[in-house]
C-alpha cells in the first residue's frame, strides 16, 4: 500500500507502522473506537497512544479509567517501557478514574476542567462497557450513548474508546448493545484479533471504519513487545 497525504489534519499515534495505514494517523478532532477481547491490547495502544503524545508530538493527554486502578495503568506501561509516572508528575498526562455510575453532567465538569487547564490534546476512554452499567436503565440505552459521545466530540480533541468484546475461535466478535451504538457513532473504528487473521503470529488488527481517510482494509498482523504495539504485516 503507497500511503498517500491527506488534507484533513492528522493526530499521529507514533506506533510503529500504524500510522501508515491511514494516511498519517487519526483525523484530529475525531472520535475513535478500538475494540478487542480480554488480552487483544486495547489498554497498551491507547497508552502508546499517549505516551507517545507527549514524548514525540509535544501534546498532553489524559486517560479516564472507569475500570483500570491509576496505579495498575501506570504499572501496565512500565512494562512497556513507558515512564506514564514521569509525565503524570509533570503535568503533561492526566489520569482519572470515575465510578460507573457518575453521572455524564459530573464527567463533563471534571473532564472539560481538565483538557482546558492542562491543554489537554489527547482523551482515552477505558472502557465503555463498563461506563455503560451505570446509565439508567429506564432510560434508552442509545440515546445515553449517543449524548456521551456527542459531548466528547465538542472538547475538539482526539479521543479514543476502548470497548470490550467477545472474539470467537473464526475471529468474529460478539458485540454488546453499547459497542453495536459506538460503532455507527464513531469517526473510526480499530479492531485488534488474537485469533491470527492476519495471517501470521496470533495478532492482527484491521482498521474497519475511518472517516475522511483512504485506509488499508484488510488484517494486518501485529506484535506487542516490551516496547509496545508494533505492526509487524505488510499492507
């Protein structure tokens, strides 16, 4: 695949051989899903994501856990060889961990806060399953989702959404109510398989759904290593 430039202004996410895929990396502004089951790496890309934020394209982040411990996603990327703690400490990643149930009127006063006096340019949720198990349940699901993420699409910065799922034995995944919504609402959306699709090793991802951009279409298979989510394919 020859990558070809795009007009529409990108926000890199620095993993190696990503980036290529889709024309430089996300649309800045946009709203992104990256799906997988337990173990697939959902957690290490939006971390690289980040970190790499920071260290290589001089933009601030912020991680909002809904199920991670702060301690836990800090341990998680020392393990890649990402000092999260160092730029913790100086200001240039925020990290917030909310209960389920928190109300989206408390989640937009506290984030909004903080992307605004941090110059925050990076947002990652983790993971919107379990956001989910907090909304009324008297009220329509979708519509719950929908005002969510009509709202991070206003902060006018680059989020990313973890979302969970259930990957059979084929590679197919089982898809929750929430992710089914996400998945229509979204900028684009990133599928990671351990089943091998790919074609090689037991990774692959495939960059299913992406806005305003010429993307590569098929699995490409990936590694993780102590450095992190390399795609290891060539497309």
């Amino acid at each position: 695949m020859k990558e070809e430039k795009s007009k529409t202004n990108r926000t890199k996410t620095g993993i190696k051989g990503f980036d290529t895929l889709c024309q430089g990396g996300f649309v800045s502004e946009s709203l992104n899903l990256i799906i997988g089951n337990a173990g697939a790496g959902k957690t290490k890309f939006i971390l690289q994501y980040l970190y790499n934020g920071v260290k290589e394209f001089n933009e601030n982040g912020m991680y909002v856990s809904f199920e991670p411990e702060v301690k836990d996603i800090l341990k998680t990327a020392e393990l890649q060889n990402m000092s999260l703690k160092k730029f913790k400490e100086e200001g240039k990643i925020e990290i917030l961990k909310f209960d389920p149930e928190t109300t989206i009127k408390k989640l937009q006063s506290e984030i909004s806060k903080v992307v605004i006096e941090k110059n925050i340019k990076r947002v990652c949720i983790d993971p919107i399953n379990v956001y989910s198990l907090g909304l009324d349940k008297t009220m329509n699901l979708r519509k719950q989702i929908y005002d969510l993420l009509s709202w991070l699409k206003k902060l006018g910065v680059c989020v990313l959404i973890a979302g969970e799922s259930d990957e059979d034995s084929s590679g197919r995944y089982a898809l929750s109510q929430e992710i089914k919504f996400c998945k229509y609402a979204v900028d684009g959306v990133i599928e990671l398989f351990s089943s091998g699709i790919g074609g090689e090793g037991d990774r692959a991802l495939r960059i299913s759904k992406m806005r305003m951009t010429n993307h590569y279409r098929g699995p490409i298979s990936f590694s993780i290593t102590d450095k992190g989510i390399k795609v290891t394919g060539k497309p």
